[in-house]
C-alpha cells in the first residue's frame, strides 16, 4: 500500500476541495426539496502495482467473520481502492479527507488533543475549533452508537460526561473517542452553508488502514450516517457516479446528496431498478437481490439460495463503497469461475499476483473479441451489466485477472464492491427504498 505523504495530501485537499451547493428554487411546490449538495469525490493515488493491496483487502474480508453483535462491518479499513470526501469541520473549518463507505454509518475523524496544529499530520483538533461539542452520556444519541463496556454515565453527575464510542470494522481495526456535534461548512462560490453533524471524535485508532485518511464517512442507512443526517436537508436520497480512476488525467466523481432535479428528468427515464433490502441484523447495510448470473448470455446453474439472506442474518449481496473487489458466495463464485476460463482457456497465464485465480494475456485477444460479458439479473426484473474492466484488473501490463472472490455465504455475504460499481451512476432512493442505476447518467456532467 502506498500512502501519499501528508503534504501531498494537504496539497490535494487544496486543490480539489471545490463544493458547489446549488440553489435550484423555480417552482412554487414548498415541499418539494430545492437544494441538492455535491461533493467531489476522490481518489487515492492508485499505487505502482495496485494488484497487491487489492488483494490485501480481499484476503481480509474474506476472513470475514460476522458477528451479529457488532453490525458494523465494511472494507472501509483497508485504506485501498477507495474513494474519498473532503469535509470542513469545525470554527474556523479544519479541512479532512475522509473515506466515503455506503457500508458503515459513523462518520468519525481522527483527533488529537493537542492544541498545536501540525500541517504534517493533518487531523482534527478539537481544541481548535470554537464549535466542539461531545453529547453528553444521557443524551439520546448516545444510544445509536456502540459504547464501550466501561463507559459509565450518572445522569445526576453535574460534570459533563461524554458520550464515548467504541466503533469496530470487519478486519477488526477500530476507533474509539467522543461522540460528538460539529460545525461543518459546505461552500460554493455563490453559497455558503453550516450544517450540525454528530460525528465521532476518535482519539483511539487502530488499523493500518486508515493510515492515508483522516476518518470514515459513513454513508449507510442508519440514524448517524452523513446521508441520514443531510437527507434531513436535502432529501432521502444520495447518488454517485464512480468513474475510472486509472484513465488520464482521472476524471472526477462526485457525490449527490437530494435530488438533483435537472439530472431527475433525464436520468430516471434511463435507470432501472430494483428494491433495497433491509436486514434487520445489520441495518447498516444496502442489501439488494441477486436472481441468477449469466455468463455470454447462458445462465448459470446457481441455487436460488445461495442469495439469500439467512434466518442468522448472514448471505445477501451489499453495496460497499468502501471495498475495492467484488465478492461472491463460494457457489456462485465457483461457477462464475468455471464458465469464464471456459471461454478464455487459450488466453489463460499463470497469475502475477499470488490469490488471483484466473488472468488472461489481453494481447491474445482476436482483433475485435471482448472478455466474457458477466450480467446479474435482479430483483425487480432489472439487468447490471458491467463492463469486463470492472470485473477484470490488469496487474501487468495487458494481462487482466477476474477481480472476484469468493466469500462463505454462512459467515459472510456477497458484495458488490466500488471496481464493479464503476462508471454508473446509481442512485440510493431511502424513501422509496430502491436502488436506480444507469450507465447514461454518469456521462452527465
Ligand atoms: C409537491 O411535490 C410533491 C413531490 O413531487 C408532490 O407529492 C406534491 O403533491 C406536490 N404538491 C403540490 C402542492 O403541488
Ligand atoms: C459558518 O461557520 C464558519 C466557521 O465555522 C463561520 O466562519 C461562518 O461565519 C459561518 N457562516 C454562516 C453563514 O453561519
Ligand atoms: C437526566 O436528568 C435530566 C435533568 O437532571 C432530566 O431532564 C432527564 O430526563 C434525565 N434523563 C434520564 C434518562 O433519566
Ligand atoms: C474497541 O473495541 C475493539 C474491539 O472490539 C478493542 O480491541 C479495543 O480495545 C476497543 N478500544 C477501546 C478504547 O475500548
Ligand atoms: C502475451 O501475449 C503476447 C503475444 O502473444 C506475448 O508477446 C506476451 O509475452 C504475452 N505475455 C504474457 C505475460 O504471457
């Protein structure tokens, strides 16, 4: 894993912190929602050989465990692949780079207590910000956070008693402080606004991978998640177009949270669709259904229930932004595997990376063939069909390895991760409990 050095870091905040906040009032409906907020969405530098720490995520998740006692679980940790979000928080605004996971809730910051500012280590200080505030213990946002066994609260105590945390991912890396509210600020050039946020205030981390971003911005479905807390301004909904980082130079992606209402028109008539899941024993997540998988067109022979969620709550496919590779139930993924290098046998080499199991020499591709078209039918009666290039990786130059592996589906559960969510717009709809994706609305600007 590389990680870009603090400066660079604070460089590219700088140069790429451009929020645009649009006023988009014409009509005289009042209760339709008028203001959308967009937000850059970055990436990291991809590293020289992004194979490896690719597979660095994947092998931890794939020694997932789920414990139904700690919902929150997600790839976030593994700093890699990911996309990230600029916030200003604070008064004055301190300037963070934080993960965008649709898979975890907590939005969390890495704090210090210090009250010296060091431009090389860029995390939010509390003590500068005039606008600092941690819940207290009693206060009824306390409870939508997971509080560490020791926390002590005495609602009679006249001292302050912070609320703590203790919030855990799948790898088992963690952060732990204060929960807490926050100014953050979302300007354009014609606009500016403030905004509370509770947030977490961790000054316990732990896991390398957060190591290049400041913190977490959950985006998942529950109370906390920086969707949850805008949807309340802007509407309970959030889309976002992942482009394709390794182009050059690499276009931007942005985050949408409300609806942006001249896109609305254009880019619905195009989307499909297909029902958001809820599984009570892991709220956090957004589960959709998978019917069946088929490969150049023939349909492989999958049960049924190797999607399905289980009475454990365990299975069902999640949409993680914050996992780079895409992950499927060890049934599926078998017979994903079989049909593919059945039709890429002469193409076949032995993997440069060791864990992937299937790489092919692009070059010995006949002029015009393509890579074996994978397409998932969904609940709903909608179709995703991505590109080989979000399922395929290339790890040297033009041998692309299949960029899924396989997940236990009674431990675990399948994951749609960001390399397979790339280049189309998909749209969480909470209200009407739907996830819309189009690959038209991504070229929209
Ligand atoms: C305003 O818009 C909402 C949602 O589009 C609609 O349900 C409602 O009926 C509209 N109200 C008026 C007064 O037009
Ligand atoms: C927003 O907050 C920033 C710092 O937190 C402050 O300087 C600014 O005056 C605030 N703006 C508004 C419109 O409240
Ligand atoms: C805690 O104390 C405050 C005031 O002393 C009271 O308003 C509040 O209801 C108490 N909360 C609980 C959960 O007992
Ligand atoms: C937070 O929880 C993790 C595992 O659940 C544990 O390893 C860590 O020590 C805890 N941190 C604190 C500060 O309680
Ligand atoms: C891929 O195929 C080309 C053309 O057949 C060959 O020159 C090249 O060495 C092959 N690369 C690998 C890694 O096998």
């Amino acid at each position: 894993m590389v990680s870009l050095s603090p400066l660079s870091l604070l460089l590219l905040l700088r140069l790429l912190f451009l929020f645009t906040l649009t006023h988009l009032s014409t009509s005289q409906n009042t209760t339709t929602k008028h203001y959308y907020l967009k937000l850059p969405l970055l990436h990291k530098t991809p590293p020289p050989s992004p194979s490896q720490s690719l597979l660095r995520d994947s092998l931890r998740l794939s020694h997932l465990h789920h414990h139904l006692t700690s919902p929150i679980i997600s790839g976030a940790s593994s700093g890699s692949g990911q996309y990230f979000i600029s916030l200003l928080l604070g008064t004055p605004p301190q300037p963070l780079l934080l993960i965008a996971d649709t898979a975890s809730d907590l939005i969390w910051t890495h704090c210090s207590a210090s009250t010296h500012h060091n431009p090389h280590n860029p995390i939010f200080f509390p003590r500068l910000s005039a606008s600092f505030k941690p819940h207290h213990c009693f206060h009824p946002s306390c409870k939508l956070v997971p509080n560490p066994p020791n926390s002590h609260c005495n609602n009679r105590s006249t001292l302050h008693t912070p609320c703590l945390f203790n919030y855990s991912y799948a790898d088992s890396s963690s952060s732990s402080g204060f929960f807490s509210t926050e100014t953050a600020s979302f300007h354009s050039k014609h606009k500016h606004t403030n905004l509370t946020l509770s947030f977490g205030c961790g000054f316990r981390v732990s896991g390398a991978g957060f190591n290049s971003a400041q913190g977490v911005m959950g985006l998942g479905r529950g109370p906390i998640s920086f969707t949850s807390q805008l949807g309340r301004h802007f509407g309970n909904k959030f889309s976002y177009c992942l482009k394709d980082y390794t182009l050059s130079p690499p276009p931007t992606s942005y985050l949408t949270i409300g609806a942006e209402a001249q896109n609305d028109n254009v880019v619905s008539n195009k989307m499909k669709f297909t029902p958001l899941v809820v599984n009570p024993l892991s709220p956090s997540f957004y589960y959709i259904g998978i019917k069946s998988v088929s490969v150049n067109g023939a349909k492989l022979r999958i049960h049924p229930s190797v999607w399905s969620i289980n009475d454990n709550g365990n299975g069902g496919t999640v949409i993680d932004s914050g996992t780079t590779l895409t992950f499927l139930a060890e049934q599926a993924h078998r017979e994903v595997v079989t049909a593919i290098r059945r039709r890429v046998r002469e193409l076949t080499v032995p993997s440069p990376t060791p864990g992937f199991e299937l790489c092919v020499n692009e070059s010995k591709l006949v002029k015009g063939a393509s890579l074996p078209r994978l397409k998932f039918e969904l609940v709903g009666n909608s179709v995703f069909s991505p590109p080989p290039r979000n399922y395929f990786i290339e790890t040297e130059e033009r041998v692309m390895c299949l960029a899924i592996q396989p997940v236990n589906s009674e431990t675990g559960f399948s994951v749609i991760g960001n390399l397979m969510q790339q280049g189309f717009l998909l749209e969480f709809d909470r209200d009407r409990s739907r996830l819309g994706f189009s690959r038209r609305g991504c070229d929209v600007p």
